[in-house]
C-alpha cells in the first residue's frame, strides 16, 4: 500500500551532520494514519528502532542513544518524514531504513505508548520498508 525511499545518508566525521529523508507515496484509496519509524542495522548487529512519528499529530519517540542528538519530523504536504542527525559518532554507523504501518495495526505493547512500541520491535512485518541508506560515521 506504501513505497517508501530513503536517502540523504553518506560519510561524515564524528561530531558531523546528516540529514535523511523518507519519502512517501500510497497506492491505496484507504484513509488511514500511520506511524513512521527509523530503523537502523549495523554489520553484524540486530536491526534496532531509532525514532518514530505519527504522521497524524506529529507524536515522536526517541532511543536513549540518540536523544539529544537525532529530531525526526514530517512534511504532511510533500509525504515526507526527516531524521535530522546531530553530533554524529562512530556508533551510529549503519544502515537506516524507514517503515510505516497503520497506527491502529502496530503491534502494542502494555503499558507502553505506541510510537515507542513500534520503535522497541525492528523484526516485525510492518506494512512498508524502505530500501536503506548508508550512514557511515569515520575520521
């Protein structure tokens, strides 16, 4: 129902910026409002969740590792969500994707919100994945 591409990863310094775009397109009539997430997998690493948004009100999450460092936004008009990447550090290189999935269908935890829900399960059949973008962090 979704095509999902990203891009704006690359190479950068420690302490450097990038910014990642997810652009959006449906291909469904349905109405319905989805939460977006950035996911990310280093080699040899399990994919992890990074931020997440609803595209409705704009609700955000973030991991602890990059809290204070990454802002995720949307552009309801251009279908667009952003991970802007701040203080960069070699830890973060990776490979980012981003995924949707109808906020009424993502899989719920209890007693959890449902952006950090969807951000805490990286291996779950979301509806629509991106293809990825290469971030890579090195002096």
């Amino acid at each position: 129902q979704l095509q999902l591409v990203e891009s704006g990863g690359g190479l950068v310094q420690p302490g450097g910026s990038l910014r990642l775009s997810c652009a959006v397109s449906r291909f469904t009539l349905d109405l319905r409002y989805y939460a977006i997430g950035w996911f990310r997998q280093a080699p040899g690493k399990e994919r992890e969740g990074v931020s997440c948004i609803s595209s409705s009100d704009g609700s955000t999450y973030y991991t602890d590792s990059v809290k204070g460092r990454f802002t995720i936004s949307r552009d309801n008009a251009q279908n667009t969500v952003y991970l802007q990447m701040n203080n960069l550090k070699p830890e973060d290189t990776a490979v980012y994707y981003c995924a949707a999935d109808p906020l009424a269908t993502v899989p719920g935890i209890r007693g959890i919100p449902i952006l950090q829900a969807m951000c805490m399960q990286a291996d779950v059949p979301y509806e629509s994945w991106g293809q990825g973008t290469q971030v890579t962090v090195s002096s």
